[in-house]
C-alpha cells in the first residue's frame, strides 16, 4: 500500500497512513457477537415474547459465551432474559439500525479512502482477501468454540468414569486417557505436580511437557523479559481514542469478570468470544497478543472501545489499580501513577 501512495506521488505521515490502515481495514461484515445482539433486538421490537422464538435464538447462539474458561452455554432462559430487558428499555429498533449502520459505514469509508488517495486493482484485491481473511477468523472462533464445548463433553465423562475432581480432568493428556480406558494407571504424583503448574516447550523434535516446580522455574526463565523501568510501551491501534483509568490486569474471563468495573480498562493477554460482556463494559482494551485482525480488534472497533493490541507486555507491565492513559490515536499506553 506504501508503494501504491509513493508510485501515486502522495505523501503521508505514519500516523495518517495508521489511521488510513485502520479505516480500511474496519470490517464490512457483521460479527456474530453483533449477529447475536440483532437477533435478539429483533425479537424484542414486537414487544412480547414467543416461546418459539426464544428458542431459536438460543439454538442459534447457544455457544457465542463460550471460551477456554467458560464451558457453560446460553441457554433460553437467558434470552428470555435478554429480550424482555430491551422490551423494558424501548431500544431495540436504534440496536437494529446502529448494528446494519456499520458495515454500511465502513464500506462508504473504505470507498472515500481508495478513491482519495488513487489506490488501484492490487490494494482492492488485497482487501478483499483481507476481509475474508477475517471472515474466517470469526468463523474459525465459532468452530473453535463449538468443538471445545464437545470435547469438554467427552472429559466430563471420563472424570464421570474414573471418579476425577473436576479441576483434575484437564490435566490429563490425550495418551493418558487412552490409557486409563485400557485399565492401565497413570502416575498420580505427576498429576498432583501438573495441578500446580504445566508449562509446554515448544522444541524442533516436538513438545516438553514440565511440571510443578520445574515448570514455574522454566516459565520464568523464558518468559523473563525487564520491565520494571517500563512506563510506557507500544502496541498496534485496533480502535482509536483516548482514555485515562485505572486499570485491571486479568488472568482469564472468570477474574476479568471478578474484577473489572465499567470504564475501568482492561488488560489481558487476548480475548475470546466469553470476553464480550466484559469488553462492554470496559473503558479501553489493551492486550498483549494479536494485530488487527485478532478477536479484541474487531469487537473493539465494533463497540468503539480505545483498543491497543499486539504490546506483547502489557499484564507484565501493568498491575491492577495503577492509573493509564490508552492514547489508542497513537498506539501508546502510559502509566500514569503505580497502584
């Protein structure tokens, strides 16, 4: 795309062609987190409630909560739930028209944006492979999501089975299960270790499984990085803005759920579809993984939260309570004053 502006003549700075990035690469599709929120708007704007319509939308969106954490469905109740709460607040046609407005927007800019700057076949072509390319991220967390709620099925009935504690049935390899179904045992010391830390090291003749004590020392020797001179860092600007809050470093959805109060800002290292509620109610996102494309960056530019993503160090950095400034214009995240 730079080499398109330089061959057209045209000269901008990096933050204009940021902000031109960003623009263009808004998505023109809608997400199914704001498939769901249509759905249900939808069905509250008759103002009462069918039986045969809560269910459908339960069948239809059952698994967009799910996540690596939260095994737990949506089921009809809490769409029930959902409807008569828009039902009660009279906003679910202005739900409907923002949700349709967006793409439509996005794609208006997009069309400004190529027709400014004079930007040909080639970008065009790039961008639709773009969109695709995100289509199928979201897709990919609806598969994901799915599959892992199947498989979270198979290991209840094996803890069922071998009488496991529930926070033990994960702890157990694929070979291991195999095996314990063969009536051999597996050696239960090692899995006391695994439950107080696991850690994978990835190698090129495969994968090391560490555990325990000898798991915690090689996590911290890897993962070591110096940051306690750190004041400000960057990372790459998913959705513009400016906020200042305080800030909650979250270890998963169950702690950012926990602890993060509206407008607060939310650090994590990414986020899943489960995140949604939280990322809500946040102030401002910032997470350690992930570019433009990745799961924060198109709920944030949907919601239009301050979104910064890809810092790579932000929960080492950051500790809960300690005053940040998110200026997502320019990709920077300061800290203000240490909780």
């Amino acid at each position: 795309m730079k080499e398109n502006l330089k061959s057209n003549n045209i000269a901008i700075s990096e933050k204009e062609f940021a902000e031109m990035f960003r623009e263009l690469s808004a998505p023109i599709y809608t997400t199914f987190v704001a498939q769901e929120e249509k759905a249900i708007a939808e069905v509250a704007i008759k103002n009462e409630i069918h039986e045969e319509e809560i269910e459908k939308l339960s069948d239809s969106f059952w698994w967009v909560s799910l996540g690596w954490e939260n095994i737990i469905p949506r089921n009809s109740g809490y769409y029930e739930m959902k409807v008569k709460e828009l039902i009660e607040q009279k906003n679910a046609e202005e739900i409907i028209a923002e949700i349709e407005k967006r793409p439509k927007e996005n794609r208006q800019k997009r069309k400004e944006i190529l027709q400014k700057y004079d930007l040909g076949g080639e970008i065009k072509r790039l961008l639709e492979v773009f969109d695709k390319f995100a289509y199928f991220h979201d897709l990919r967390k609806e598969i994901q999501m799915r599959a892992m709620f199947a498989f979270n099925l198979l290991l209840s009935e094996v803890a069922r089975r071998f009488k496991l504690k529930d926070d033990e049935k994960e702890l157990y390899t694929r070979k291991e299960i195999l095996n314990m179904l063969k009536g051999e045992k597996v050696d239960a010391e090692e899995i006391k270790r695994r439950k107080r830390a696991v850690f994978l090291v990835v190698e090129r003749d495969g994968v090391r499984m560490l555990s325990g004590d000898e798991a915690i020392t090689a996590r911290e020797a890897e993962l070591k990085q110096e940051t306690k001179r750190v004041d400000q860092f960057r990372g790459i600007v998913a959705m513009k803005g400016k906020v200042t809050a305080r800030v909650k470093v979250c270890n998963g959805v169950n702690d950012a759920i926990e602890k993060l109060k509206s407008g607060e800002i939310l650090a994590v290292g990414m986020t899943t579809p489960d995140y949604a509620p939280v990322m809500r109610i946040a102030g401002a996102i910032i997470t350690n993984e992930g570019g433009i494309t990745c799961h924060a960056a198109i709920v944030s530019r949907e919601l239009g939260i301050p979104c910064i993503v890809g810092t790579k160090i932000a929960t080492q950095v950051l500790k809960d309570g300690d005053l940040v400034e998110v200026d997502a214009d320019n990709g920077v995240v300061r800290i203000i004053e240490k909780s």
